[in-house]
C-alpha cells in the first residue's frame, strides 16, 4: 500500500493558535508512518509555511503544494486542526473544495453555519428530547436597549460572542447593571453577541465521529470546573476543571445523549469529528444544547483524546479513519 502525503494544516488567526499546535503535535505523533507522510502545514495572517528540516517553506496557494529541496509534494488530503477562523468556519474547505482537496471536516457550509451558535440552535430546534436557552441575538451595528433584554430574559444571563469557538469573551451576569459591560467584552471578540439565559445544572461533553462509514459515539465527558462556568481559563489552565471520561451517566440516559447527538449530526450534515457540549438541567433532568465543535482539539489531554481512550479505540487507527474518510466522502 503506497503511503498517502497529508497536510497538517494547523495554527490559523484566533487566539487558540497554540492550542491548534499542540493538536496538530498530537495528531502527527499518532498518525502512522507505514501509511502517511505527514507534512506539518502552519497558517498564520502573514504566511502559510511548512517548517522543513532545510528550513521554512512556503505554501503556494495556487495548488496548495510544498517544494522541498528541489521536490514538488502536493497532497492526497488535509486534516485540518485549525480551531476558529479560517480552519473552524469554513474559509478552508472552501479554498479545499475549489482545489478538489479531500479535507477531514465538515463542508464549507456546515462548518460557516456551526461557527454561528444563533444559527446552529435555530437548525436543531424540534429534535426529541432536546432543549435549548432562550436568548437574544444581538448585532454590533444596531442599538442595545438593555430594558429590551432584562424584559425578554430571566437571569442570570450568559452573555458570549456568537462566532468564537474560544470561550474568550464570556461573562455571567446577575443583574441588569452589569450587562453594559458584558456586552462590551463580548463585542470585543465579535459583531455579533448571544445573549442566553443560564440553565444550571451539570455540563457534558460528547465526541461522535464517522468512522469506516459507521457513526460512532464516543463516551460523554463531565466537565466540573471551579469556576462559575467554563471559559477559557478554566479550559485550559491546568487544575480548574475536572473533567470525567466516562461521565457517571445511567444507561438509558447514555442512550437519550446518543440518539440527539447523533441526530444533530444527521441535521447538520457533518462529517469526520465534532465534538457536542450540553448541560443536563438540575431537577428536570432535561438535555439542553450548549455548542458543537467542528474542529475539537487534539492535544493529549483534549477530549476527544480521552474520550477514544475511555472507548476502549487505538487513538492511532482513530485518525486513520478520521483521514481515509476524508478521502472517500470528498
């Protein structure tokens, strides 16, 4: 079998840039040898390049190909590790789909419609057994009557940008005095702003993934932060949150979680991995949908990582069929 020449297209223009190297570190270390030359491609606003063992190479972008000591490499397909813009909400898969480059992720579509937590909950609105936050969208250009939004919500209000896959930007608030300055913040990421009421209660995380033409849902992971709630210090500063992979979940509620997520993924027509994030609501025991993921980390410790491992799956055969998927749905 001839090994296949892929692109690790990592970094990207969020402020998860070094999130996505650790991914894109993970990824390689686990992808193997006897059946990819993986090539380790880094995007940043001023250059994409790969860093070759003679130096730094740039990409040209009218193939998307490397030279590498005299040697032209182009690829038989990108795995695309770029959390936020451009590798999360489609610009990539554009470019990709317009080179006829299979690519690990959801299409172009899917992936611009995720980024937009609005719009995403507006599509899966109407699955059994799924709820969502009442909230408000709110658009950086128009005027924002705070009586407006206190009159429409109960509090406490989660306030975040609307785009960003980061948890930069988030705030919790309590009272209408303290909106004025959310809102701020959270403009601060983004032109667009979701406003959301605060459904307590405990908060999972679940990858599924199609695998050898199968979905395959993976074990759900409970997040426990110390925190009030999980933004991106507790996301990624060690000892914050706890996270539990396997979550203590009874059967036929793993069943319930199974059967939503897989629709969601159905609705939204994704492909490869993503990663669903849902709160079970105190007393009522209720699902509500929080975000999907489309390009979920991949360091060690990521969640997906974990969730692989606490399936009982070779975290190495996980990524071959995650990349030999690519090529076969393109």
């Amino acid at each position: 079998m001839s090994t296949k020449n892929i692109a690790l297209v990592a970094g990207g223009y969020s402020g998860e840039y070094e999130v996505s190297i650790n991914s894109a570190k993970n990824i390689a270390a686990n992808l193997p040898a006897d059946q990819f030359n993986v090539y380790t491609i880094l995007i940043n606003r001023d250059s994409w390049f790969h860093e070759a063992a003679s130096g730094k190479v740039n990409v040209d972008k009218n193939d998307f190909s490397i030279t590498v000591d005299g040697n032209k490499i182009t690829f038989d397909a990108a795995f695309i590790t770029v959390h936020g813009t451009p590798g999360e909400d489609g610009k990539l898969q554009g470019y990709f789909d317009m080179l006829g480059l299979p690519y690990n992720t959801c299409d172009a579509a899917t992936s611009a419609l995720t980024m937009n937590k609005a719009y995403t909950k507006t599509i899966v609105h109407g699955i059994k057994h799924l709820n969502a936050a009442k909230s408000i969208q709110l658009f950086k250009k128009d005027m924002h009557d705070i009586g407006t939004i206190t009159a429409a919500l109960k509090f406490p209000l989660f306030i975040k940008p609307n785009n960003g896959g980061s948890s930069v930007g988030m705030s919790k608030v309590h009272k209408a005095a303290e909106l004025p300055l959310a809102l701020e913040k959270a403009f601060k990421e983004d032109s667009q702003v979701l406003v959301e009421e605060f459904i307590k209660g405990r908060e999972f995380s679940i990858g599924i993934a199609r695998l050898n033409h199968h979905l395959t849902v993976l074990p759900a992971t409970e997040i426990i932060s110390s925190k009030e709630f999980f933004d991106y210090e507790a996301k990624y500063t060690p000892g914050v949150s706890e996270e539990i992979t396997p979550a203590n979940l009874p059967a036929e509620q793993n069943e319930i979680i199974k059967e939503i997520v897989t629709e969601v993924y159905l609705r939204l027509n994704c492909k490869g991995m993503v990663r669903i994030d849902f709160i079970l609501q105190e007393q009522t025991d209720d699902f509500y949908f929080i975000e999907i993921n489309t390009t979920p980390g991949q360091s060690a410790n990521s969640l997906i990582p974990q969730q692989v491992r606490a399936a009982g799956m070779d975290i190495s055969q996980f990524y071959s069929d995650i990349i030999n998927g690519a090529a076969t749905s393109a």
